[in-house]
C-alpha cells in the first residue's frame, strides 16, 4: 500500500508531485508528505489527513520551490496516521529523505542497532530505520549506501531517496512493492504506479526486484543491488489517459460501474474467434488441458469471490474438480499440489502480496501459474507463467466491479474452452453459451439503466445495521461479493451465507425488519433458496430478492424484487451482482461515506 512519486528535471517539483500523489491516493490515504530541495536544503511538509491538507499546507506546492522531490500517500502499517508517521522521513542532519512503500520486517533489530549507535528516532514507522541506515553507510557515494542497505534489510520496499549532497540526483529503489520510472523531454519521474505519470510520458520502466535506479534530469540508469549497472528496454503504456479520470462521474466507483459494458466486451470478444474461444496466453495444447487433473485457484477479497464462482462453472462445464483458496490461507497451509494440478492466481492489482506469495509458492512446488490480472506489466503479470489480462483499464475506486466483472467473464471463457477441448460440453451447446456470452454487456447495460429503483431501496437502508445475504450454489458466491461491497464501502455489518446453513446459528440473528437480500438466479436451486427465504420472513426478515426476469413466484416470499435477464445460469453472476452493487453503492452515497476511499482500506494490499 502507499504511493510514492518523485520528479527531477526542469520544472518545479511540488505540483508534479502532487498531482501525481492524487492519482495513486487509492493507494493509501491516511496521510501525505513531501520532501523538495529548495537550492540549499531538503524542505520536507507532511500532515495527517489526505492529500489536500498537503495541498493546503504547502498551497498546491508554491510554498516548496525546487526542481527535485519525492512525495507519498501512506497507508499506516507502523505507527499509528500522524504527522510525524508521515512520509518523509530524515536522517538526523536532515540531509538524506526517504519515501517507502511496502514493510521492513526486520526493522527493530535494525532500529536496537542504531539506537546503540547514537542514533535517535521520532517515528513509530519502519521507514525510519531506512533513513538512519543509509546515513550510516553514507561515505559519499549514494548507491554504495543504498546497495548497503538493501543487503541488510528484509522485507519488502519501494524506495524514493534524495540527498541533500547530490541535488543533480534522487533514487528509486525496489524489492516486492511496485515501481516504475519514466521520462519526458523536461525530466524523469518515479511512480508506484502509472497514472500517476501518464500525463507527463508513455514511455516507463519496469523496476525488478533489487534493482536501483539514479535519476537525474535528463537521463537514468539502472544498477544491480551489486551495484553493476544494467539496460533496460521501457515499455509503450497504450491507455487511455482519461480513463483514470472521473469523467463527470459522481464517484469513480459509479463510473467504473457504467464502463462494466465496456470492460465485458475487451474481456470476452478478442477470444471468441469464428465460434471458438481462442485463449493464446494461456499457452497449453489440448493435449495439456486434457491433462488437467485439478485446478487451484487462489486469491484474496473480491478476486477470492471470482474463484468460488469459478469453481461452480468449471467443475459443472469442464468437470475438472476445483479448490479455491484465500491466498493469505493457501501460502501457509504446506498445500498439496498434485500431479496434474493447474494453478490460476487472479488479481486486479498484480500486486496483492499474499496472491503473490502464493504464485511463488505453487512455482516452488514446480507448478505452472496462469494468472488472471489487470494491471499490465505488474509483478503477478511478470512472474506468473502465462499471463490472461482483464482488459478493464485503470480501476481506481477501492471496491472493485469492472475488474471483477472482467475476471468472471475470463472465467467463463476458460471453462468453457476447457469443456470443449475434454469434450465434456456438445457443441450445440457450447454454441448456445457463447450466444449468452455475447449478449452480457448489453443485459449488463440494461440493469444499470435501472439504478434510480436501486438508488430508492437504498435510501431506505441507510441506517441499517446488519444485513444478510444469502443463496446457494452460484448464488452463495453472488452473495459474498454483494456482502463486501456494501460493508466495505458503507461500514454496515453485512455477511454472506450459504442459504441452507442460515439455520445452523446464524438465523438466530434474525429479527423485525433485518435485511436479507437473497439471491436465487439458479433454476434448479429456486425452490430450495425460496423456503429459505420463507424461514428468515416468517421471523420478521425484510427479504430483497435477486432473481431472474419471469420467476415471479418469488413475490410470495420476497418483500422487494429485482428481476435480471435470463442468461445461461453459470453466467448469472455478471448479472445479479450489479444490483447488488449499486445497492451498496447508494446506501454508501445515502450515508455520505468516501466511497471511492473507504476508511483503512487500500487498492492494492501489497503488505501481508
Ligand atoms: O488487486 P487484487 O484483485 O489482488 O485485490 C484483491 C482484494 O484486495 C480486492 O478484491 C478487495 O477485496 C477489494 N477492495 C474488493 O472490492
């Protein structure tokens, strides 16, 4: 979590810095800072609050001067959000500033060391242990320190580093925590993540793992941690600079809903080719998929929920038996991979660390990893084996939708290429899925054109406490990712269940008018979810169902009805969870909570 960026070159420093700290807010928001050399020192701001404290306190960077800095939004692990937790941090002369992302995990030995040293610390961070080491291994000759460093830190980082000394320069520094570096005709910028620079060049560079890079204004160069330097080639980033834009748009998250049409189709129609699903990246023969024994998918949140819909799919299309792990779970449980097992990590980051350990995990094991990811270029990007990108674009909002719609549909064209490479689907049938497939985007726009009925159900529900969301199969994984997305945004107590188990304990929780939404979109599973939601009625539930267009004996059970389309029921996710986001949505709008930051959380948890 964290962003971080840095500029050197011709222009002043402070604005560029901090137009790019908004773009990577979604990072971490808690508090911001900025170190600036003004022509004799390193001038460092920073405060609690979000960014526009920052923006307030230095008025939009006037007050810093100076064509060199680095600026963070910070997202606390250690240390409590302060002022003095707060990104920048110095060494005790002040003539060293270091921006982090990501966790030292050996930093109180580190910190007992230099404490015995004389040093003095006023942070509760990690980070500062950074400043204090490179100060001491600091003869002169800056790489040499932070190369120094490196060797002696565990943990993961992205660093940005200035010395006071050699103002012509800053570093950019990584080991597990995105980084990427860029430069145009006025100077070179360091960035945790694209759109923080898109504005200024194309043209980046991916920083790998215990690489350094020296900065100055016109040019860069790249070294080893042993210092040895190296070339490297940038790569031509092809977005559009106004998809990381709101665009008129209330909230990013309500833009990024309206663009699910969009994001469905980029997923889904490049791989349909003259009545097949052609999947090049996947980078398996037939005779490989036929292979498969098992498939593992592992991820975290809102991915984890694509994966439990994935297990529904792919075992009932491809009958390939599927486990499906929370990646925080998967890296510790010594798993048992076997022969003929296929693992897919699905991400929209690319950064998560836990999915990522995962990833490393299963390939230490000797297993390939097909990930399914968005961000172009990230780390699960690079390290996975074959990479099937979500062609979702930029996705800023915290809670995710149009990636995790592009993750489903990517699910669903896997599970059906392997039914039809194992046979397990006829072809009439198969031809009848893709006509379903198709239609998505469309059936996706027409429930959203339906939001203002959505928008007046949640206006009800603002001052809700708790509510339940229930359903069984695909529906149950509806469910979850319904349940996240209003709790995470709105702070309602919300939880997922699998409607049969309501009974074992949780019904007890049940009482006058406790909302329970639940979703029934399976036709062979209909009349099971129904007299479960005749049980949590009949105890004073007020039930919201989700259920397909013609079931209308659902009334006799529900309170409130929102009919979706009817497609093929392994793709009914796509269609019930956008009520549903909605639903969170303005529940989140009703209450007047920051929607596209929600309080604690980040967009890409690159910390365990
Ligand atoms: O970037 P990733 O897809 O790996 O992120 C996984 C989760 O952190 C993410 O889905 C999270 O749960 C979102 N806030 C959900 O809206």
């Amino acid at each position: 979590m964290c962003g971080i960026v840095g500029y050197i070159g011709k222009k002043p420093a402070a604005p560029i810095i901090l137009e790019g700290l908004s773009k990577l807010e979604y990072r971490g928001y808690d508090s911001a800072g900025m170190a600036v050399f003004d022509g004799e020192k390193i001038q460092i701001k920073k405060s609690v609050g979000r960014l526009k404290v920052l923006e307030e306190l230095t008025h939009d960077g006037a007050t810093m001067p100076g064509v060199i800095g680095i600026g963070h939004t910070r997202w606390a692990t250690h240390g409590a959000p302060s002022d003095v937790n707060s990104h920048p941090h110095y060494n005790e002369k002040e003539t060293i500033a270091v921006v982090h992302n990501g966790i030292i995990e050996n930093y109180l030995p580190l910190k007992e060391k230099m404490i015995s040293k004389g040093y003095k610390f006023t942070s509760d961070t990690d980070t500062e242990v950074l400043a204090h080491l490179i100060d001491y291994y600091y003869k002169g000759n800056p790489l040499e320190a932070i190369t120094k460093v490196m060797h002696r830190v565990q943990g993961s980082y992205a660093l940005g580093i200035m010395f006071a000394e050699h103002p012509d320069q800053i570093f950019a520094v990584r080991k597990d925590s995105p980084l990427i570096v860029g430069q145009n005709e006025d100077g070179c910028f360091i960035a945790s993540d694209v759109p923080a620079i898109l504005k200024y060049t194309r043209k980046v560079y991916f920083i790998q793992n215990q690489e350094v890079v020296r900065l100055r204004a016109d040019h860069m160069h790249f070294y080893t941690v042993d210092e040895e330097e190296i070339t490297k080639e940038p790569v031509n980033i092809e977005w559009d600079a106004d998809a990381a834009e709101k665009g008129g748009y209330e909230h990013f998250m309500l833009k990024e809903m309206y663009e699910q049409p969009k994001t469905v189709t980029d997923t889904l129609m490049p791989r349909i080719k003259d009545g097949d699903i052609v999947i090049e990246e996947l980078g398996m023969s037939d005779d490989e998929i036929k292979a498969i024994r098992k498939v593992h998918i592992v991820a975290c949140g809102s991915a984890y929920h694509v994966g439990v819909t994935a297990k529904y799919v792919i075992e009932g299309i491809a009958r390939i038996p599927v486990e499906v792990d929370v990646a925080s779970e998967f890296r510790y449980r010594n798993p048992i991979l076997e022969e003929g097992a296929m693992v897919i990590v699905i991400s929209q980051s690319g950064e998560t660390a836990d999915t990522l350990a995962a990833l490393r995990e299963s390939q230490q094991l000797g297993y390939k990893v097909l990930g399914i990811v968005n961000v172009v270029g990230s780390s699960i990007a690079r390290e996975a084996d074959n990479v099937m990108y979500t062609w979702a674009g930029p996705e800023i909002a915290v809670a995710t939708t149009k990636a995790y719609s592009a993750q489903l549909v990517a699910i669903y064209l896997l599970a059906m290429k392997f039914a039809k490479v194992k046979g397990t689907i006829s072809d009439s049938d198969f031809t009848a899925m893709l006509k379903d497939l198709k239609r998505l985007p469309d059936q996706i726009e027409m429930l959203l054109s339906n939001k203002e009925r959505i928008q007046r159900f949640a206006n009800r529900y603002i001052g809700a406490k708790d509510v339940f969301f229930i359903g069984r199969g695909i529906d149950y994984a509806i469910s979850m990712e319904g349940s996240l997305k209003l709790k995470e945004i709105s702070y309602i107590h919300s939880e997922a269940y699998a409607a049969g188990e309501l009974k074992h304990g949780t019904i007890s929780l049940i009482e006058k008018d406790t909302l329970v939404a639940a979703v029934a979109t399976q036709d062979n599973l209909f009349q099971k979810t129904l007299s479960n939601m005749v049980e949590v009625k009949a105890r004073g539930a007020f039930v919201l169902a989700v259920t397909n267009a013609g079931n209308t004996d659902i009334e006799k059970a529900a309170d409130y009805v929102i009919y979706i389309p009817r497609t093929n029921p392994y793709f009914a996710n796509s269609l019930a969870i956008i009520p549903l986001q909605l639903f969170g949505y303005y529940v989140a709008v009703g209450k007047g909570c920051d929607v596209d930051k929600p309080r604690n959380l980040a967009k890409s948890v690159t910390v365990e």
